[in-house]
C-alpha cells in the first residue's frame, strides 16, 4: 500500500462531510463521503422503531392484564350477635342469654339482646310469665321483661339496658309466683383485642383492622368462641386481585393465612377478595392463638402480578 493511499485511508472527516474508506475487489482503496442528513435519517429510524416497539409493548400488555375486580362499599350497620351473660335456668329447663350487638363505626353504641333457648314453662303458671332483673347487693331499680313466652327471640331490650348492673333474673306469673330463677354467669365480651392500620399510599390502601375475641352461639345453639374482624374505613382502588393476608413473620409466604371477604369478588374461581370497602365485619373461620399475631401484620396481595399493595403492622390494644 503506497503512501498516498495510507494518507486517504486515515484522513479526517470535515464537518461538511464524513470519509467512509473500503477495499474494492481489486485492492484499491474507494472513499466514499457520507452526508450528516444521511446520518440523521438513519438515528431517525431508528428512534422511530424505538418508539413503534414501545407502543406495541403498551398494547400488548394492556391487552393481556387482567381487568381489575368491581369494588362494593359497605356503610356500617349492626354488627352481628354476641354472647354476654349465659346461664342454665333454676326450677324448669332452659337458658338465658343476653346478646349484644354495636353500631359498626362506633362500638360504644350497644345494644342488648334477651335469648331464651330450650325453654319449657311450667303448666302451672298462672296467666302471663314476666322477668324480672334484679341485684340482691346493689340499690338498683328492677327491670321487667313482661310475657316472656310470647316474645320472639333474640328480644330487643330498651337502650338503658345495663346487663352488668345485674346478678341474677326469676321468672313468675300473674299471681306473682317464682317459677324459677337464675343466677348470672358472665361471658367476657373482649377477652383480647389486636389493632392494625393499613398503608398502602401506591394502591390508595388505607383503613383499620381490629380482631377481637368474641364468644357466639353457633349454629347448634352451643357457646363457641371465635375471633371477629372489624373493618373501618377501608380503601382500596381498583386492581386486578387484591388478596388479604395475615403474617405471624412480617413476611408474605406459604404460611399465610389466607382471609377471604365475605362479599368479597371471585376470580378464577378463588372467591373472597379484598374489594369491600366502608365499615364491616366478619367471624374469621380460622381458629387463631392470638399471641402468634401480636407482632405479625395484614398483608394486601395482588395475586396476578406477585407484588404488596398494602400492609399494616399488628399491635396489642
């Protein structure tokens, strides 16, 4: 290669133009000049394709997302029944059950049940059989409960109805006389209570969670205790499937309790998502040692995708 050819090979591009040097089949040296408009129209290219590719992924992923669940608001109300004063009955067979009930958003408002189960009056009573609240060591008034064996039950009581301000109830008749009494046996309402509130700013997750130990009549009639979840003020947008988990570790594994909502949406034919929101409540199915959940956490799951929307920390109240 002469001298004059090395000089071609490896002189430098003016602005005006850029020398593009390559062999021909001959073995000379062909310098070609390439235009900087040439230069643009390919980085033009290519940043077209760039684009094209970016929008095809767009579609193609909304595409292939799954539709997110429909959201049901729930506004409160009564919260279900549970079990206060529970006692066997003195002189004919039966129980008395004392129910209360709260205003979902604020548990303070209570409202108390009378129940009688298994109830045989004697044939002997004379005219109409009325109850009669009392309190043998206290100077409280007494309270009547009137024609007991025709009420329906569970029997709404008045609103100053006060069950702890009492020992003990007798039934008697028109003639006033006892028909039988009982003694009352009282069932702690909250034996344990666990507080946690739900974060999740990314998903617009927020609202609190309480479990309580609440004791209830099951569906024989019998006392069992059972762990009941409070939800206020629950928030959640919309997304493909969010799930609700319990951790004892912090963490979302294997290990998980699984909690589904009651009125919750089903997909793929896993029912109970997490798409209530509002105040409500509900008995977990679950029987739980609440010590294993002291220090665990609510975790909000979106089954499609794998990822957290949401979590919140447990802690004693």
């Amino acid at each position: 290669m002469d001298v004059e050819k090395a000089n071609m090979i490896t002189e430098a591009p003016t602005k005006e133009t850029m020398k593009v040097s390559h062999y021909t089949e001959d073995g000379d040296v062909e310098v070609t000049n390439s235009k900087p408009e040439t230069v643009k129209r390919y980085a033009g290219y290519v940043s077209f394709f760039l684009v094209l590719a970016g929008i095809v992924g767009g579609i193609l992923y909304a595409l292939s997302r799954p539709e997110d669940l429909d959201l049901t608001n729930a506004e409160g109300g009564q919260s279900g029944l549970s079990v206060v004063v529970f006692s066997n009955i003195t002189g004919f067979d039966g129980s008395l059950i004392i129910q209360k009930s709260s205003d979902i958003r604020n548990a303070s408002d209570v409202t108390y049940f009378l129940n009688l189960q298994g109830v045989e009056f004697p044939t002997s009573a004379v005219g109409n059989i009325s109850l009669t609240f009392s309190n043998l060591s206290l100077p409280v008034d007494v309270f009547v409960v009137e024609d007991v064996a025709n009420l329906e039950y569970p029997h709404m009581l008045p609103k100053h109805f006060d069950p702890f301000q009492y020992t003990g109830a007798i039934f008697h008749d028109d003639n006033d006389s006892v028909l039988g009494d009982v003694q009352f046996s009282t069932v702690d309402p909250i034996a344990d209570t666990l507080f946690s509130t739900l974060t999740g700013s990314s998903y617009g997750i927020s609202g609190t969670i309480t479990m309580m130990k609440v004791t209830i009549l099951d569906e024989n009639n019998q006392l069992v205790e059972r762990t009941k979840l409070l939800f206020n003020g629950i928030t959640i947008d919309s997304a493909p499937g969010p799930f609700l988990y319990l951790s004892k570790d912090k963490r979302y594994d294997g290990s998980d309790l699984e909690v589904p909502i009651v009125g919750g949406e089903t997909r793929q034919g896993k029912p109970g998502f997490f798409t209530v929101t509002g105040d409500f409540e509900q008995i977990l199915d679950a029987d739980i040692e609440f010590d294993e959940y002291e220090n665990g956490r609510w975790i909000v799951w979106c089954v499609p995708f794998g990822i957290t929307l949401g979590s919140g920390d447990i802690s004693r109240q």
